[in-house]
C-alpha cells in the first residue's frame, strides 16, 4: 500500500480516536488523537503500522 494523500479517520467524540495518515519520504508516519491516548495510543499506534506493514507485504507479493 502507498499512501499518496493524507487521510483521517475517526472522531474525537466520546472517547474516540482519530488517525491521520501521511505520506512521507522517511516512510509511514502516524498521527494520533484521541483523550484515551494515555491508556490506549500506543497500541493503536502498533495496529496501525502493522497492518500498513501487512498491507506493503501483500502488495509486494501480488
């Protein structure tokens, strides 16, 4: 997968998160908001990559 633009998803409503995605020569970088970040960023964060990762891997090998 190569991210070309940014994109946004989530809300910061009621807990939730927002992640933004931008292009980036150094690679993939995450932008994360959200008022659980204390408790949960990090994680979220790692889901993030890894499926971006998994995403490369499978586009690598069609």
């Amino acid at each position: 997968m190569k991210i070309t633009t940014q994109a946004i998803a989530g809300t910061l409503e009621s807990s939730d998160a927002q992640v933004m995605l931008l292009p980036s020569a150094d690679g993939l970088k995450v932008d994360l908001d959200s008022s659980v970040f204390d408790q949960y960023g990090q994680h979220i964060i790692e889901l993030v990559e890894e499926l971006a990762n998994r995403c490369r891997h499978n586009q690598d090998h069609r």
